[in-house]
C-alpha cells in the first residue's frame, strides 16, 4: 500500500482540511490502535518530508487527469475541492452559501500593508496610509483576518498585529509565500517614531494633551496679535489728536494777526 493512496482516502473521509502535522498524527494513532498492523506501523513512522512529497504528487495526478475536483493546500491544510464550473448544479444540490460582505477598499490597502510588513503596529501601518486605521483595524479583527501577535519594543509598547489562517482561507492561499511580488511596497522605509509609538503628527491618534498644547498655543498667538493691534490704533488715535491740536493752534495764531491789521 502506498503512502498517497492513505492519504487519499484520509482526506476523502474528512470533514474538514487537514495539515501534514495532523495526517502524522493520524498515523500515530492508527499504530497505537492496530499494533498488529505492519502497515500500521510502518507508515507511523513516515517522514514530513515523505508526507509533503506525497500530497504533491497526488495533487499533479488530479490536475493532469481531468477531474471534476482536485486536491488544493489553502491555509497550510490539505482538502479536496469541486471546480468552479459545476456551480450551478452544487448549488441546485446543496443551496449557495452566504459569503460574507466584500472588503472595502481601505480595508484591502490597510491588509495589504499588514500581510507584506507584518508583524507591524498600528501607528505604522498610518504612517504609510497617512489617514487613521482604527475603524478599519476594528474590523479586520472582528473578521478574523488579523489579530493581536505580541508587543513591539518601542516605547509605550504598542501591539502588534498579523495576519490569521482565515486570512490565507479567504484569499486561497497556502502560505505568506504565495503573497504576489511587491517590491515598491517593501522600498518604502518606515521610521519608527522617538516618542510613543501610537502617536504621529498631523493624524488623529494625537493625544488630547498634544491638542490642548496646540490650542494654547494658537490663542497665546491670537492674543498678541489682539494686543499689537490695539497698540497700533491707539498711536494712531495719539496721532490724530495732536495734528487736530496743531490745527487749532494755527486758526488762533491767524486770528490774532487779523485783529492786529484792524488796529
């Protein structure tokens, strides 16, 4: 018996997919319970390599015989799925399947930042966006398709966040690997900020402390602005009144000379 052929059946019969490491654990407890089993025995101590080299070659007889199903690893797991072409008679048979709500654009580009540069905190996934991710954030994790992985060595400890099993599921991949090319994205340098980690200038994770500083500062500006305007209309009030004095000094001086022609 060869080693394809049990795995063929083991993922035939399984109701879910299935990773190498637990195929071998598989095997290990089909020693146990058939300790008379030669074959039993002798494929217990199969290696990961042998298991993976396996699964391979099964999956390049399905694809070259022209099945209606093939055998396809998504997420580091093992499991046999349907073509598309026979949708619509699945569907008559079994019912389609709610698929949950498409990922919005700002989600996709705040995923694809997170899957090329994971692990990676929030400020800095902002700082390559250059907009708040929280709400987005929010809802990649509520989705599955990131979660919390550890806390980066930066001051104030921010968390920091990877992609999940789900993520690879949802986009049909087998691992990270798969990800396609992108080498613009991976250029972009990322400074990592001196202060506290989740707070960059100009985007709304500014602390409160930072606003009420920047608003102190505007109305201490406003006020002497106030003041050097209120300076400058009161010398020129200053300037008006003494030219009107000078004025009137003048009219009696004339005054005075008429009444001296008189006599």
């Amino acid at each position: 018996m060869e080693l394809k052929s049990v795995l063929e059946a083991l993922l035939f019969s399984s109701q879910k997919p299935l990773s190498p490491k637990e195929l071998r654990q598989v095997f290990a407890a089909a020693a146990e319970q058939s300790a008379d089993s030669a074959e039993a025995q002798a494929f217990k101590k199969s290696k990961p390599d042998a298991v993976d080299a396996a699964l391979e070659q099964l999956a390049k007889e399905y694809d070259e015989n022209s099945h209606s199903f093939r055998l396809v690893c998504v997420a580091g797991a093992w499991q046999f799925v349907s073509l598309p072409e026979y949708a619509p008679w699945l569907k008559a048979l079994l019912g389609e399947k709610q698929r949950p709500t498409r990922l919005s654009q700002p989600a996709l580009e705040t995923l694809a930042i997170l899957a090329y540069r994971q692990p990676v905190t929030r400020a800095e996934i902002e700082q390559i966006r250059g907009v708040s991710v929280d709400g987005t954030m929010q809802t990649l994790l509520e989705r599955e398709l990131v979660e919390s992985c550890g806390k980066a060595e930066v001051v104030g400890r921010p968390s920091l966040y990877a992609t999940t099993d789900l993520f690879l599921e949802y986009f049909g991949l087998a691992s990270l690997d798969d990800l396609p090319a992108a080498d613009e994205l991976r250029r972009i340098k990322v400074e990592r900020p001196a202060d506290l980690a989740t707070v960059e200038p100009g985007l709304a994770t500014a602390t409160p402390e930072q606003l009420q500083f920047r608003d102190a500062d505007e109305s201490s500006d406003d006020s002497e602005a106030e003041d050097g305007d209120k300076k400058d209309n009161e010398d020129s009030s200053d300037d008006d009144d003494s030219g009107d004095a000078k004025e009137d000094e003048e009219e009696e001086y004339d005054d005075d000379d008429d009444d001296d022609d008189e006599k």
